[in-house]
C-alpha cells in the first residue's frame, strides 16, 4: 500500500481546529452535566416523591437510549417539536453546533447524576445531622459540607466519565459538525487519504485518554493518601 | 427550658419511644442513661428537631419543636449538640468548623468569628490545632472541638449524645473534663452517657430510660441512693460492678 503521511502536516491546522471544538464541547457538557447532574441528583434523593420520581424517569430515559438517538432526536426533532409549540412558520434554525451542546449536557447530566448520588449517599447521615445541628438550612448543608466531600470523593469517576465524554463526542460527525473526527473525515474523503487520516486520528485519541486515564489513576491514590 | 411533653415516636410498627416526659430547667445538667438500644439517642435527637416525632410536645424557650411553622434552622442554631462520632466536617481546617455556622447562620464577620473560635480554642486547650484538619487529630482532640464547635454559636443549651463512646478509654477524661467545666459555669445540658462518674459529679437529675419509656427521673442523690425501679437498680448494679 501507498502511504502518504504528508497530508497529515498539511491538513494540520484544520485537524486543530477540529480538536479544539471536540475540547470545547467535552468542557462545555463535562461541566454543564455536572451541575445539572447535580441538581438531578439531589432531585432523585428529595423526600417530595413526585420530584424525585421525575428526576428518576429522565435519568432511565437519558440512559436507556443511545447517545446517537438522542443527537438525532435533538438534531431533527426538537425544531419540529419547538415549531408545534410556538406556532412559528417554520422550524426554528438551532444549528448542529449548538444542538449539540445542549444535547451532551442533557445526556451527559444522567451519567453525572448517578455518580453525584452516590457521592452524596457515600457521605454519613451524620454529617448532615451535625450542619442542621448547627442552623444550616438544606442547602446550605448541600453547598458547604455534602457536595464538597462527594464531589472529592467522586472526583476520579468524574474525570473517567469524562474521558468517556471526550471519545463521544466524536459522534457529532454524523451531523456534519468539524469535530476532530469531522475534520479528518472531510480531509480524508477531499484527498482520499483514508488511511491515514483515521490511523492519525486514532493516535491522537490513544495518547490523549490514555495519558489522561494515567493521571486519573495518579489523582486517585493522591485522594487515597489524604483520606 | 427545654419542655419533653408525652412524646411518642415510631419506625414504620416499631414503637421507638412511649409517652415520655421529662424537662430541664435553666442551668439544670440532666443525665439520660439506660441500656443501649433504650431510646436515649432518639430522645434527644428530638429536642432540636433532628429526628421527627409523631405524638407530643417539645418546646426549647417556649417554641415548640414539632410544629409545622417553627423556623427550625433558627432554634438548632442556639441549641448545641455534640454527637458520638463528632461529626467535625473533614474537608474544612478545626477553624473553619468553628467559623463556618458562625457567619453562614449568625452573620457574624470573618474577623469576629475567626476571634470568638480562637478564643473557644483556647478553652479546650487546642489553640495550637487550629490550622489542622480534623483528621489529624486524636478523638478526643476532635471532640473538644466539636464542643467548642457547639459553643460557638452562643447556645442557650447544649445536647451531649453519649460524647465519649466513641473514645479510647485514656481520652475520655479530657472530654469530660471540658464538659465538667461547662456545667460548674451553669450550661443548661442534656446528657446521654454511660459515664455515672460524670453523673455523679455535675448532674443534677438522671433519667432513665429503657424500651423507649422513661422509668425513672430523680435527683441524682436519689437515683444513686435508692432507685425506686427495679430495672434501674438492675442497670446500676451491672454498670457499677466493676
């Protein structure tokens, strides 16, 4: 076979600003699921039964359904979906880029959320007895004394779901977007140096979640020592 | 002060606590003692609301605890309790345990904070520990601290739920001493504890509780003396034994 990795050097500023959406959108729905994981999380783990059991069907939704359906779904069918609300003429123009934000932050939450509620149900009752002790309302003791200390001690799965994150996002190709993946797949179907475009691509992706999955492991035992 | 009035309370069909009334009046120091799984810990747990009951009456300087409307953060605050496992916060240093009620609930300043825990530091003999973390520091280390915790917010009386059972035997004098202390300057406390050298030294009532009944409350001269009950005189001729 004929390889010419020299296509790699010259579609190189195209291939970083692909990799720099595929960051953007990992930071942008790492954090935005956090916190509305968060917020569902404590939904789920409310004492008012109609809250919880909402937070609980989004959750179940969100994960029994896979993560290219509900690209799709946001992709094509919430316009439509906002269009019947609204009345407008035509269906609202949100863009792929966009959609997809907001699709990996409502995805990613239900991930999150189940990590936060273990988090939080990992901290002893006790806790949260001595802050009411002391006059702290509910979220007071949330903000200062559980989540701080589920948040540390979730820290290490935070980051592996996160890593997860990173290589999904990888799905936002198929709307067309220039993610890293969409930028190599338009070089390559351009120059029809397949091959290589995907050979570099896989790389890329191996050396960057593997050394991150290596400092996940060294956080880890970093945690473990101060606990 | 603190007003116990026929307080009932179950877990699903088990019935935790019967009827039980008891009181403590101002700078009165009432020890709670009976065997374990007696109800002691769940008794106190609803002077200041942590546990809900479902029949009766508390009332804490006349606001009565189980009502719908009552401003429950704002009663817990001036009521200190102090817990078994000192429940000191462990991502926040000893000072910031003391501080953080104090300005979050009493709106008092950083400044005046920082000053007032220091000065409780002090008290219990840990001004050296201020910058550590709970962790770093002995059981009893941590239970003074979470007395001075307690005192910080000014409390108008203070709930001990068994604070040295949680401790290695050559600890626990340096707690009960702190707690000696605060009764001699005339604390209001409610005491659950094993300790009957304790009771013996600051009470000035001891109740009694078993299978979630009080069955006794006397002043401590009697308790000791000539417990009228049977079972208490059970529970004190196999805890003074030895």
């Amino acid at each position: 076979m004929d390889l010419d990795f020299e296509i790699i050097g010259r579609a190189l500023p195209y291939l970083a600003g692909g990799l720099q959406y595929t960051f953007q959108l990992t930071l942008v729905a790492a954090t935005g699921g956090v916190i509305f994981g968060t917020l569902l999380a404590l939904a789920r783990l409310s004492s008012f039964k109609p809250l919880a059991l909402a937070a609980a069907g989004y959750v179940n939704l969100m994960r029994s359904i896979p993560l290219l359906l509900v690209i799709f779904w946001f992709y094509f069918l919430v316009p439509v979906l906002l269009q019947s609300i609204t009345g407008a003429e035509r269906p609202p123009q949100i863009g792929a880029e966009r959609s997809a934000y907001i699709t990996f932050v409502m995805f990613e939450a239900a991930f999150f959320c189940e990590i936060m509620r273990a988090g939080i149900q990992s901290i002893a009752r006790g806790q949260a007895g001595a802050g009411y002790a002391l006059g702290l309302n509910y979220w007071q003791v949330m903000w200062q004394i559980v989540l701080p200390q589920a948040f540390r001690n979730m820290l290490p799965i935070l980051l592996t779901q996160s890593i997860i994150l990173f290589q999904d996002v990888s799905l936002v190709s198929l709307l067309n977007v220039t993610d890293f993946v969409g930028a190599a797949v338009k070089v390559a179907q351009r120059d029809s140096r397949v091959v290589e475009m995907y050979l570099f691509v896989a790389v890329v992706y191996f050396v960057l979640c593997f050394s991150l999955s290596a400092a996940v492991k060294q956080l880890q035992r970093k945690i473990a020592i101060v606990r | 002060m603190i007003a116990i009035t026929n307080i009932s309370k179950w877990y699903g069909h088990f019935r935790v606590l019967t009827d039980c009334t008891t009181a403590v009046s101002k700078g009165e120091v009432v020890v709670v003692c009976g065997p374990s799984g007696s109800g002691k810990s769940t008794l106190i747990k609803c002077v200041n609301g942590l546990e809900a009951f479902q029949q009766g009456e508390i009332t804490v300087n006349g606001v009565s605890v189980g009502a719908k409307d009552t401003d429950l953060p704002k009663l817990r605050a001036h009521i200190g309790m102090v817990f078994q496992n000192f429940e000191l916060f462990p991502h926040l240093s000893v000072m910031e345990n003391l501080t953080l009620a104090q300005i979050k609930v009493l709106g008092r300043t950083p400044e005046a904070a920082i000053a007032k825990g220091a000065a409780l530091l002090e008290r219990v003999g840990l001004a050296a520990h201020a910058a550590k973390f709970p962790g770093q520091l002995s059981g009893g280390q941590q239970q003074r601290v979470a007395i001075a915790r307690a005192l910080a917010m000014d409390p108008i009386a203070m709930l001990f739920d068994e604070p040295t059972s949680a401790l290695d035997p050559e600890m626990i004098n340096e707690v009960l001493d702190v707690m000696v202390d605060l009764a001699k300057e005339g604390m209001t406390m409610m005491v659950v504890t094993h300790e009957m050298g304790f009771a013996r030294r600051v009470a000035h009532r001891v109740v009694f509780m078993d299978k979630g009944e009080i069955v006794e409350d006397a002043p401590k001269e009697d308790f000791f003396g000539k417990p009228r009950s049977e079972r208490a005189q059970l529970f004190l001729s196999k805890i003074l034994q030895h």
